[in-house]
C-alpha cells in the first residue's frame, strides 16, 4: 500500500481504513443487487456474480456470498421472487498495509434486521 | 395464456402485451446491474447471472447478454471499470399467446446513445 | 416522431412501440429505486425523484409516483425501511405518434404480486 | 450507542466502526442510484432524495450530495444523461460513541477516479 497513490487522501491509519473499505464493499452489495429477480435455480449464478464483482475491487482478499434458500420467497402467478437484503450472507475480508477487517451482512433473526458488522478487525491503531 | 390469473388487468391485444413485456425485461436489465464492479475476467459472471435472472421473468423464451469487451473501460489505479448500459448487448425473446416481441438493447454508434428497440414484433392486432 | 432518428431501427407499428416504452420505463423504475432506504418522512422526495427522473426519458407525456405509506415495513434497531415492488405505485404515460399506452405497476392483492400492466393502449394497429 | 442493541454485534471500537459505517453509506449511494435518468432539471430533486435517504440509516449525522453539472453529458437523440458515479460529491458524517468519521466519495481528476475515501476520523483507538 506504501505506493497507492490514493493514500495520500486518507485520513487516520490502515485499520481505519480497512474497516471504511468493508463497509464500502458490504453497502455496494446490497444496494446494487437488490431487486434482481430470483429462483432456487438463478441463485448460483447470482452469488457467483457477486463474488466475482467483488473481488475486481480494491482491497478485497476474499469474499463469499450466499443467497439463503430457506428465507426466497417465491410467489405470485409466475413463481419467482427477487433478491431482499434479507436473503444475504456475505463475508468479505479487506487488507490495508498490515491492518485487516471482515465484514459481514447477515440477517439477525433477534434484531429482525440484515446487520452488517464488522466481524473481525486487527492491525495498529496508529498510522 | 388463457388461464394467466394477470390476463384480466391488460388492456390491448396479445400483441401489445408481448410488446410491453419486452420492454420491461430490457428496462429492468439496465437499472437493476448498471453500477456493478467489472473486468474482462468478471464480465462472463455478470452475463451468466443476468440472463438466468431475466429467464425467471414472466414470458421470457430465451434471452442472451454480451458485455462489450472492446469498449470496456479498465480505469483508476485499481485497473477496474463499471457496467454502463453502453457495454451491455441484449436480446430478448417474449411470447404472449400466439404474439411475439424480440426486444434489443445495443449502443448505437450513429446515435451515440444505448438504444431499446423492438427488433421484430408478430402477432394478431386484434385481441 | 416522423423525425426521430430512432424509428428505422423499430419493427412493428408506433402502437407497438408505444407499449414497449411503457414497458420500458416500469422495468426502469422498479429496478433502479428499489432497495432505497425508506421512511415516511423520506418517501415524498424519492417520490418526486423517480418521476423526475422517468420525465426525462424518451415519449413520456406524464407520470404519476406513488409509495404506499400504509404497506410500508419500518423495522429493527435503527426504525426504517427500504423501497419494494411491492410499495410503488406507478402510472405513466408514453406517446408514440399518434399511438399512447398507459403502463401501471402495483400491487395487486388477489394476486400477491406487484403487476406491470397496460391499464389503456390505443392507435392505429397498422404503421 | 451503550444501548445500541447491534453492538455484541461487533468486533473492534467505536472508531472502527464510525470508519465502517461511513463506508457503508458511501458504498450504498454509489450503486443504488448510479444508472437513474438525469438532466440539470432533474438533478435537485435526485440530491434532494439521496440525502433524505441516507439520513434515515443509522448513526448519519449529517449528508451533503451534490452531483456535478458541468460533467453531465448529455447525448443521444433526446438529450439526457444518466448519474454515474464520477458526477456524484457525497460528504457523510457518522457518529458512534464519542468517535466520529467523515468519509467522502469525489472524482478525482489525477487518478482518473471516483474516489471513497475518510476525509476525517477521530475517536478513542481502544475500545
């Protein structure tokens, strides 16, 4: 990272970094792909898609998506349903210089909320 | 389509519906994947994941997505580009009774502009 | 439209393309807003956004945006929601020479379903 | 934020998570509304929803959008753009505990890029 030319805009260290990077990827997620439409059967090809996206970013070691089969609801006259934020698992892992963050969106059943959270985050807090 | 629970809110004939249908699978393709992160290495994903979402769709007989490759755009010091509706090249077949629409979304040099047209349309016009 | 440099890649007549525009615009909308976070107090302003924003599209004589205030889930820790199919109600009208559709989407109850529809279509069935 | 139900949820400080969370809020703007329909008529009221949107997710204190006319292109035969994201200049302030984050999302012309990046971060390193 001592030669990213964008870290010179950057306030703060590389673990405030890595965790600002998580959450760009999380929000990017979820509202870029929100609404498309879904079955049990498009659903490999769709989280497929997600993780290949993801990965091309900067910052990303590696990312995993899953779309809860359980949770699609599939109704109305042609029996298909579209893609909530509630359907998705995401873990994604950012590195910056030596700092590292996991994010994750997942829905939390006690809060009835699809939660992103930083799962994991190390790495000096001073720049 | 004689049993479709749907057919009683339509005005307009097969024909139309068919019409009307092509466009909203070429309108939703734009809006729903415009934004998504993209390489040459992530662009076949993206194509497999579309067409699989638009088969799901009501009346869909068969649908193919090209990401233009030449006029991708790798930018910025992450060497990655965005989906725009210029890069997407796509057809879709829908059949409505006995009508059917063939809608095409391709950008057009002449136009410069990313058209939606209807490249071929047959049916009765009488409902 | 005789000088619309675009006619001379549409098949079918200006009924026909006036029925996909209507299609065209509606597969827009639901998949370009959907996903927005959402509160009552947010709901007018993405109101007047989408119908902004559809007025600028080609051969739209008039739209007409709706969210249902009373169908809308506010929910979890934070209290908000976001925009579904199932929220929007649009009307919008499309004009193609002497042809006009009237495309709807919402949600129709019996159906369980957020319909697109043609709610009227007229003009010459012959180009 | 001690009453903050989601925070078990989390790993690190609340300076980690102002710095994800103003990620979060960048990365949800970017790819929910990159794609929408624009003019310089239409752009005020697309501001003006962002903002109401942003506002009504968690720990924003405040939101600033503004997309840039003078790179708006506007093309093809009927004269309109669509919102990509190097048009778009988002300022995001975000508060966790007594820790706070600025995070901006600019085009910026010598990396060819539109850049998220922390333009301010401050709060206790320890948790």
């Amino acid at each position: 990272m001592a030669d990213d030319p964008t870290r010179a805009y950057f306030a703060g260290t590389d673990r405030d970094r890595a965790a600002f990077e998580a959450g760009i990827k999380l929000g990017s997620i979820a509202h870029q792909y929100v609404g498309a439409p879904l079955t049990e059967a498009s659903a490999p090809s769709l989280e497929r898609a997600i993780e290949a996206a993801t990965r091309v970013q900067p910052q990303v070691e590696w990312v995993r998506v899953r779309i809860d089969r359980k949770r699609m609801q599939v109704r109305g006259p042609y029996r298909y349903g579209v893609l909530t934020e509630d359907l998705l698992h995401v873990e994604v892992a950012v590195r910056v210089g030596s700092a590292r963050a996991v994010g994750t969106l997942r829905y939390v059943t006690e809060l009835d909320y699809p939660l992103m959270y930083l799962k994991a985050i190390g790495g000096p807090t001073k720049g």
